[in-house]
C-alpha cells in the first residue's frame, strides 16, 4: 500500500500544505477502486465501515461497480439474483450476501466449534456486528469473537437472582431476572444499573431494541421499560397504579416469547396464541392462533422485510403467519420434540434456522417451510477450554434422528444466526459455533 501510495503520489497534486502525505488516503479514487474491486465480498463490507470516504467510494462509485463485476465474473454469473444496472452497489452488495449466505446454509456442508465458555450450564447465546453474547444459567454474561471464538470480557451479576434472559448492542449489556432489569456499560468505565428491585414479577423472557427493554411475564402481561431513564417511559394501555410501570395485557395465560420491532409487539403464550399489538399505543392489532391446539409457543421471530412471524412450539411445529394477512402461512412438523429457538438473519427471506430438544439443526425454507437440511455434530465432543473443531453431519430423514445417539445431539436450548454462521448453546457449559460453506 505504501509503495503504491509512493508511485501515485509521484503524479498526484501536492497537498495545499506542501507536506506529502503518507497515509492511505493519499490514494486516489480510481486507484482504491482498483484495489477495493479485488477483494472478497465480506472483506470489503468491512472495508466499508472504516471510514467515510471508503464508505463513498465503494458503495457510490460506478467505476468501482463495473471493476468488481469485471474482476468477480463467477460470483454475479452464480448468482440468481438480477441486479438492474441502476441499483447502486450498496443494493447489490447486499442481495449478494444475502445470496451467498442462503447458499451456505442449504449446503449442508458446515464445521462445528465448540469450547467450554462457562464454569455452569449456559442456555442463552445473543450475535451481533462479530460478537457473542453467552449467559444465563449462572450471574456471569461473556463476551466472545464470532471470527476465532476467544473471550473478548464478562460482566457478572452481584448478590442476585440468576439471569433470566439477556441481550446486548454497542454500547451496553441488559440482563433480566425473574424480577429485575440490569444495564452494563461496553465502553468506559464499567458501571452497572439496577432497576428497583421487585419491579415486575416472574419475568420470563426479554427483547430489547435500543432504548427500550421489552419484559414477557407470567401473569400475561408485556411491560415496557426505558433504558435510559430506568423507568416506564409511558402508559401503554393497562396500569399497574401502586407501581406505576407500563404494561399491556396479552394474554391470560404466561408470555412464554416475543418479538419486537420500531413499531409493534409480538408475544407467544402457553396456549398456543400470538398477540399483534402497536407498541406505541398499545393497541391490539390481531390475534394469530395455531391450528395444531394446544400446543405452547417456545420460540418467535419477526421478519420486516417479509412481514412473516415464525415460532416455534412445544408439540414440535414451525409456524409462519403472514402479518399483512393475519392468516398462516404454513406450518410444519419440524422435530418431534419442543422446538426452543428459530432465528433467522435480519436481512435474510430465504432461509429459517430452529433448533429444540431433540439437538438438531434444521434450515428451513422461509416461504414454504420446508426443511432443507438437518445436522448434528459426528462425534462426541467433550468438554475443553481450547476450541476443537469437528465436521457436522447430514440427516437423511426425522425418522433417523431417534437411532443417533443423544450424545451427538444435546438440546438446542439458543441459537443466534450470523453471515454463514450459526452459534447455539445446550444448557451445557460449552458453546458452539456452526460455520456453513457453500
């Protein structure tokens, strides 16, 4: 780079300052067009963030557009997606990952890392931005590289109640028990704030989007809190008087799951029902139920792009409704067990992941529901602190998975789905890291 840097500095105009300049940035543009258009597709994502600059050039620029067409003729002709030649490159990026994290994952090629991430079982994992998030089992949350699978920190959860449920961004970590929220900082000094003790009773799981925690308990209620101020932030649609905490009625019976986004609220109950509501006034919006009663729902997902919720029950089933519609969508018989998590990527419409008590992991199709590929683990993995890596295996059919013995497939209590990857805990002490390739 500096070598280059030198050669096209020969030619360049001087800077106003009279100094040369030594960095990088002394590039010109076509010339960082030239060597951004060589670089993977996920490398150079990265490459997009470090600065500004970077950004412009490689999402705004034509020339940069047709040098990484010319330079990666396999990847666009592999490709079913059809790009119009006035989509920027941002767009076309974006649908290529997305393409080419949907072919990883129907692959079923896939390598499994696993290492002792806890001193106790740990049942929750959370991804983000290349980080892991594990806890939940014990007072300890740990933070740890997606890419090499090494402990990044931990943050630990003095004279409490255990964890409950936990989520993270950038700049914080929020852990709920049973009966309070709790709020670390990332950055800076390490600092953590507890709500008020007895805030919520029998808290049973938690969706948290910046700055907003979302709380599913047992007496049917979903109660919302701000994280900044550390207390309600308005009155949804029922009030709790003596407390004063915001808080909507969803259910008569415990809110077993949920999801969230900018606008609405989603909560599963042990009935086998699921709740639309608009999370700014509380108003219900629908009511979605399964065919298959009664069976409770584990495990939820919403899908913006799609509009399409998927969850997952006890009886074992992945359902899909259609939001636009109220109507589902489809609904399969995936495992013949409860089915603990469904996830999918953010931006992801193709594929479904869901993983439950009978340890495998299935990619489903998210448009159909058909399942695309089953995996487990080919060889007992016993607890270690280093990270051993083994090879997954393909199953043929669910008739199959009762003949494989329970040591190759602990429960999927957790998964968290990334680009080309997939992390799942078992309420063991060992995490896992499942990496597809196409």
């Amino acid at each position: 780079m500096e070598a280059s840097g030198r050669r096209y500095r020969s030619v360049a105009p001087q800077p106003a300052s009279g100094r040369n300049r030594s960095s990088i940035h002394s590039l010109g543009t076509d010339l960082l067009c030239a060597i951004f258009s060589r670089l993977d597709l996920f490398v150079l994502v990265r490459c997009s963030v470090v600065c500004k600059s970077w950004n412009n050039v490689i999402y705004q620029s034509s020339l940069m557009r047709d040098l990484y067409y010319k330079k990666n003729p396999r990847i666009r002709s592999s490709s079913d997606i059809s790009i119009p030649l006035e989509t920027s490159m941002k767009i076309y990026l974006e649908e290529l990952a997305m393409e080419q994290h949907r072919l990883a994952l129907t692959s079923g090629s896939a390598e499994v890392h696993q290492w002792t991430g806890h001193p106790v079982r740990v049942n929750i994992c959370r991804m983000k931005r290349g980080v892991i998030l594990t806890g939940v089992g014990d007072k300890v949350l740990r933070l740890w590289s997606a890419e090499s699978c090494k402990y990044l920190d931990e943050y630990s959860l003095p004279d409490m109640n255990p964890l409950v449920d936990c989520d993270f961004d950038e700049s914080k970590i929020v852990g709920m028990t049973s009966a309070q929220l709790c709020i670390w900082r990332r950055r800076g000094q390490r600092s953590i704030f507890q709500l008020r003790e007895a805030i919520f009773q029998h808290g049973l799981c938690m969706r948290y989007v910046d700055p907003e925690a979302v709380i599913g308990c047992d007496d049917g209620r979903a109660r919302i809190f701000d994280m900044y101020s550390g207390s309600c932030s308005r009155i949804i649609r029922y009030m709790l008087e003596e407390q004063g905490i915001s808080c909507m009625i969803m259910h008569s019976g415990p809110v077993t799951c949920l999801a969230t986004d900018d606008q609405l609220i989603l909560g599963g109950s042990t009935f086998g029902s699921v709740t639309l509501a608009d999370l700014s006034s509380g108003e219900r919006l629908g009511f979605l139920k399964s065919s298959f009663s009664p069976t409770g729902m584990k495990s939820m997902c919403f899908n913006p792009h799609s509009f399409l919720l998927f969850a997952g029950s006890t009886a074992g089933y992945a359902h899909c409704w259609d939001l636009r519609t109220l109507r589902p969508l489809w609904e399969v018989r995936a495992s013949s067990n409860v089915i603990y998590a469904t996830q999918h990527l953010s931006s992801d419409t193709s594929t479904l992941v869901v993983g439950g008590l009978d340890g495998v992991l299935r990619i489903l199709n998210q448009s159909t529901g058909e399942i695309i590929s089953s995996l487990v683990v080919n060889a007992s993995l016993k607890d270690n602190k280093e990270v051993v890596e083994k090879k997954a295996s393909v199953l043929s059919g669910v008739s199959f998975v009762e003949s494989i013995p329970r040591c190759l497939r602990p429960p999927i209590t957790c998964l968290a789905v990334g680009m080309r990857k997939v992390v799942t805990t078992h309420n063991e002490k060992f995490v896992r890291v499942w990496r597809f390739h196409e």
